[in-house]
C-alpha cells in the first residue's frame, strides 16, 4: 500500500519538517488572504514559506515528477484515475443535494474550469508532495498528515473572510479531512496523484458549475 515517492522524499526527520513548513504557509497565506485589517505582507510571507521549502526538495530531489506524485505511470494509473473521477461526480452530487441544489448541474459557465484546475493544484501539492514527502511517517501516518495540513489550510481559508458570508467551518473541516483520507488512500493504493487529482476535479466541476465567477474564497 506504498505509494512511490523520490527516494530523497521521506528520507529523514528533515523532510518530514520541510512538508510540515510548506502546510504552515500555506496556512498562514490562507488565514490572512481576505483579512481586511492585517497587511496583505503576512499573506504574502506565508507563500514565501511555501515557496521555500518547495525549492529545497526540488533541488535535492532526483526527479521533479516523482516528488510530486506525479510519475511513475503504471497499467494501473487510467483505472485508479477513472475511479477518482467517478467518485469524485458522486461526492459532487452527493454535496449539491447537501446544499439544496439540483444534484447535476444546469450549466457549466466560466469559474468551473478554473475551480478543477485550482482543486488540482491543491492535491499535487498535499497528496503529491506532502504526502510523499512524509512517508517515514509510514503509509497511514502520511495520508494522515496530508489530510491534516490540507485540512487546515482550507479551514484557515475560511476562518476570517473579508466579505459577509455564512460558512459552516465545521462541516469543512470534517469533509476536508474525511475526503483528504480517501483521496490519499487513492494516492497510496495507485502510487500516483493522478486518481485523487482527478476526483478532486471532477468534484469541483460539479459543485461549481453554474459560477460564472470567482466566489470570494478566491480572491476578493
């Protein structure tokens, strides 16, 4: 149940630290993104972190791909990434009838493209990376840790908007975990980001499709 990562990725105790600074920022740059009263600075030093410790395992890593989950491709890759995709519609009608929406959408219009490509990002970096990158914290303590840091950035996200919005945090934060356990079981089992990449995406373009633009979360 290893997913393969770069054989310098989860090497040492210094890596394992690298991820977890690469989480803080990430956190930090959510927390302050949309915060009308502290400098965009704090924001801004939180992606620095980020930035930072992604370069370090660049540098030290023999394979970019691999760090980021990213490869190798086996036989098995387009039926793990099929499964993420199919189970990523399910939890996006699953969520649309949570909401009170119809369960498929009416339309896709202009912010759901973007809404699949930012979810995509999201797991390169936390289960492609992160997760990779911890892997001396055995299978289940990685997938656990990626679901953590993940989870507290999208908290953070949320936790001091800078427009008026009704936000259940709590169900964020249990859906957040809850699905980064699953997504990363995906990671672990196919060995590659491909599968929760695409469950991500494929969620996302169902929850969003009908946005025409980008909802405060995003940039405001």
């Amino acid at each position: 149940m290893a997913a393969t990562s770069d054989k310098s990725a989860g090497a040492g105790w210094l890596d394992v630290g690298e991820a977890a600074v690469a989480g803080a920022g990430m956190v930090v740059f959510a927390l302050f993104a949309h915060s009308l009263s502290v400098p965009f600075a704090f924001s801004a030093a939180g992606l620095t972190l980020t930035a930072a410790a992604l370069v370090r395992a660049v540098v030290r890593s023999r394979s970019p791909l691999i760090l980021f989950g990213l490869a190798p491709v086996a036989r098995k890759t387009a039926l793990y990434a099929a499964l993420g995709a199919a189970l990523g519609l399910a939890l996006g009608v699953w969520y649309r009838w949570h909401i009170g929406a119809p369960p498929l959408p009416e339309a896709f219009k202009g912010f759901a493209l973007l809404a699949a490509v930012i979810g995509s990002a999201e797991e390169i970096l936390y289960r492609g990376y992160v997760q990779g990158r911890v892997g001396r914290l055995g299978a289940l303590g990685a997938v656990a840790c990626a679901a953590l840091l993940h989870t507290a950035y999208k908290s953070a996200l949320f936790a001091l908007p800078g427009a008026a919005a009704t936000i259940d945090l709590e169900f964020i934060v249990a859906a957040t975990f809850i699905g980064g356990l699953v997504f990363g079981a995906l990671r672990q089992f196919s060995g590659n980001v491909l599968a929760p990449l695409a469950a991500h995406a494929a969620f996302d373009l169902v929850v969003y499709a009908e946005l025409a633009a980008a909802p405060w979360w995003v940039w405001s």
